[in-house]
C-alpha cells in the first residue's frame, strides 16, 4: 500500500521513481491525458499522467474539474515544461464526481471577487483564496510565536459579558428571552433579571478590560479571539465579527507599547515571506495585474512583495496626533481643498483620508500617531498633563498602514483611580459595572500598556487584497450572515 503524499511535500522532493498515492481536486484534464491536482497543500499543482488508452472511457468522463480523484503511480521526472516530476498514474479512482454542467468553478472564465464571495463554500477551491488562507494561518501562528517567544501567557477572555470595553454602545445583544414576549416589569419595561444571565449581556468588542486584570498578575498577557462590533459600517475595512489581537503589559509605558507593536508587525511579515513566499509571489503577481486596470497616477510605486520588505527595512515614522494637524492643514490637499473633510482646528478625529496622506504621500511608510485629544479616545487610556494651550490629551497610539489606514489602536492605561474614576463619571461610564475594573486600580495598581491588532487588517495588508471580507473565510457584515 502507498501512502497519500501531499503535493507540496512531493514538488520539493527529490525523490524519483517511486510509487505515490496522490489524492486531491482537478484543476483540469487536458488531451485526456493530463491531469492538473491540487491538494491545497500549495498553489501549484501536479501533473497526473494518465494512460488514457488503457483506461475505460466511463472513468475519462469522470475526470472532470472540481471532482476529487485517488491516483496511484510513479513519479517521475517530467519532460513537460513548467514541472520537475509528475505521475505516471498506474490507478485513478473517482473519490467525488464533479458535475461540469452546474460546478460554479470553471477555469475559463476567471470569476470575479465578488461572485467568489457569493460562493464563499467553493472559493478556497481558488490559487487567489487558497494562497490568503494558507498566508492567513502562518500569520496566526506567527502571532502566537512572537509572544511564546517572549514569555506571555495567552489569556481567554470570555466571548459574553456584560461591559462595552470601548463605550461606543455598538454592541450585539445576548439572549434568551422569546423575543416576541420577554417579561416585563411593573413598569413595562424588559425584565433582564429573567433572562439567562439575569442582566443584560452583549458579545464582547474588546479583551482589553479582562486582559488588563490578566496582566495584573501575570505580566505580560495576550488575547486573540473574535470581537463583535454591531457598527453599521459598510466599508471595505470592516466586519462584523473579526479576530483582535490584545496584548496588555505591566510596567510598560507607551514607548514601551510602540516598540513591541512595531516589533510584532515585523516579526509576522517576515515569517509569511519566509514561509509563504509561493503564495506571496502569486498573490504579489495578482495584484500586479489588478494595477494594471487602474489610470497611471493610482498605481502603486511597488509591488506587493516591495511593499512587505520596505516595511521590514524601515522605521515606523512616530509623531504626535498634534504634530499630525499641524502637517495636515498645511497639506496641498488640505489648502486646494482637495480632502471631503477639510482639517481646520485641533481637536477632531482623523478621517480616513488624512490618514492615508500621511501614511501614502506624506511619510510613504507606516506612522504611528500618539497622544491624541482626550475628548476623542476611550476612557482608559492615561491622561496626560494641559499641553501649553490647554489642550488635553491622551497617551494613545494608533498605527496607520499604507492602504488599510488604522491597524493597530493602543494606549497607555489609566492607573490611577481619581483620575479614573472622574473621566468615567464625565463619559457615562457605569463605575458599579466595572467594579472589578478598578479593583486593579485599588490592590497593587501600576504603569501599564496594550495594544489592539486588527488580524483581518493584517491580513489584508499582507496579502495585498483590496477588501476585508476576502481574507476571513466566511465574512459577517450588515444584512450577511451566510454559510
Ligand atoms: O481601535 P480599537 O477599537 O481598539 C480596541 O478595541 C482596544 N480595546 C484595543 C486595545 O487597546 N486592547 O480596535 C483595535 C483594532 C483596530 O485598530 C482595527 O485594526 C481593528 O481592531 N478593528 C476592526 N477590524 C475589522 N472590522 C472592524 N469593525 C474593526 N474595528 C476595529
Ligand atoms: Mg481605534
């Protein structure tokens, strides 16, 4: 008996003339003869050989593309071009007839990214979808090195609870309750100590404030698990429902913040071009060919795989949020009139636009923005002293990509209680809700920092796509909840 062999592992072989068992998908069957395998294991597939006249015709018919095929052969060295082995096949069994008629997936006709996402089941059966889903798992697991490496403990925080980590009440609810006719109070109104949890619950939209009580003991923590946010943003830059990387560190400030999240962004490209440099050549080639539809001046000056190096090779650019406006409202599109959202005064969030100019024209590398107005960010993060101006500020960070604009949004934590305490009384903030929260703040608080990594932006970045549901297998987003 022969033993399956991947087809990855059998292209980069040496190995000749000895019997393999391949099992895989046809991409196609040419000339009754050639066979194009794909197993998943790669983009490229082998060449199964097949003796065509000493073969039955009712099993030829079957070999059709999408079906799934055993064969068992030789593999030998290849006297086609492109291909270094392939296999003479001594047997072919049908595993799992592909009907041409009515198979969404033919080679002819290239599909379209949208139509793909219409048929999210089939389109891992795709070179474009299997090389983001291979380049998204080395990512994952890059990320779980990166910090085994440096001695955190991958802390679970729960998926339901009962706080809006980020206080943008954008949450989606949990529970139990008939919805038709949920128990009422005397007072008419829905009567949440009936219900499962007997308050009202929500999936979570951060790890942050459990992580934090995590690193409270343990030092160095990370989270990474799907968040929820009920945002209806249609954009091609978020979800619904997406995977966040949380690390939160004792005695860290915000430098200390930067460094690491600099560092880990590094680390994780340079893992997936060491390891999927297959994938990243073809998912690089791609987007070549993508650019190529766009007028000259929309083009980017690199390619994907440049793209990805200069990244490693550089500094990220580090400026203040107030620094940032200053270069904003004396920007060429700022004075022209060019931006939707003219930059006028200090204080205002940054659209995405201006994120893009300072990352793509300004800089042309990754920034990292810091200290923005209080009055716009979180209410944990650590309040800095009135600049000069009276301006309040904060100790937070976000980092901008070319292309995806925000990737990473972090800060230093407020750990001091008063302060605490008093900025959560001036947003709204339940403070007998998070009691727990500022428990930390009362037994043995200290400096301390984290960060969020958007993985699905990640991803994006590294793969060079053009919209976020393309690099998470099945995407959540409003009115689409399939598969
Ligand atoms: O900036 P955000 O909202 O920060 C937090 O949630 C903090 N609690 C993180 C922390 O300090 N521990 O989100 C963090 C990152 C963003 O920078 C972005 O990359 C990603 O999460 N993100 C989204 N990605 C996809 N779809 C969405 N709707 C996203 N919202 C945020
Ligand atoms: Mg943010």
């Amino acid at each position: 008996m022969s033993q399956r062999k991947k087809i990855k592992a059998l292209l980069e072989s040496t190995e000749t003339n000895v019997e393999i068992t391949v099992k895989g998908w046809v991409r196609s069957f040419r000339n009754n003869q050639f066979i194009a395998l794909n197993d998943g294991s790669t983009n490229n597939t082998l060449q199964v050989v097949v003796d065509f006249e000493n073969t039955d015709a009712a099993l030829l018919k079957r070999i059709t593309t999408g079906a799934a095929i055993s064969a068992t052969g030789l593999l030998v060295e290849s006297m086609g071009k492109g291909q270094r082995v392939e296999l003479k096949a001594k047997e072919i069994e049908i595993l799992g007839d592909c009907d041409p008629e009515s198979y969404p997936l033919q080679l002819k006709n290239r599909p379209s990214l949208e139509f793909l996402r219409e048929i999210a089941h089939l389109r891992f059966r795709t070179n474009t979808f299997g090389a983001i889903f291979r380049v998204r798992n080395s990512l994952s697991f890059a990320i779980h090195q990166f910090f085994q490496e440096r001695g955190f403990v991958y802390l679970h925080t729960p998926i339901i609870t009962a706080s809006d980590a980020e206080g943008a009440g954008e949450t989606f609810h949990v529970t139990n309750f008939d919805l038709a006719n949920p128990p009422k109070t005397d007072t008419g109104e829905i009567d949440f100590s009936e219900d499962f949890f007997a308050r009202p619950t929500n999936l979570t939209v951060s790890g942050q404030l459990e992580g934090e009580l995590g690193a409270m003991a343990l030092s160095d923590i990370y989270t990474f698990g799907p968040t929820f946010r009920a945002e209806n943003s249609n954009t091609t830059r978020h979800l619904a429902e997406f995977w966040m990387i949380e690390p939160e560190m004792a005695f860290y400030d915000l430098n200390d913040n930067m460094d690491l999240a600099e560092a880990l962004l590094k680390y994780v490209i340079k893992y997936a071009l060491d390891k999927n440099a297959d994938d990243l050549a073809f998912l690089s080639q791609r987007l070549a060919e993508e650019e190529k539809q766009k007028p000259q001046q929309d083009r980017s000056e690199m390619s994907l795989i440049e793209k990805l190096e200069f990244c490693l090779n550089n500094d990220f650019e580090r400026l203040t949020y107030t620094e940032a406006i200053n270069i904003l409202k004396e920007s060429t599109p700022n004075k022209k009139k060019k931006f939707q959202y003219l930059v006028e005064g200090w204080g205002t969030d940054l659209q995405s636009e201006h994120e893009r100019y300072l990352v793509e024209k300004h800089f042309k590398k990754p920034v990292i923005l810091t200290d923005y107005p209080k009055a716009i960010k979180a209410f944990y993060m650590r309040q800095n002293e009135p600049d000069a101006n009276g301006n309040e500020t904060v100790r937070a960070m976000d980092i901008l990509f070319p292309g995806i604009g925000e990737i990473v949004g972090g800060s230093q934590r407020e750990e001091r209680l008063d302060r605490l305490e008093k900025r959560m009384d001036e947003m709204g903030i339940p403070k007998e809700e998070l009691w727990w929260y500022l428990d930390t703040r009362r037994f043995g608080a200290c400096p301390h920092a984290g960060f969020g990594l958007g993985f699905e932006r990640l991803v994006l970045f590294v793969t060079g796509m053009g919209n976020i549901r393309d690099v998470i297998p099945f995407p959540r987003f409003p009115k689409n909840a399939e598969f």
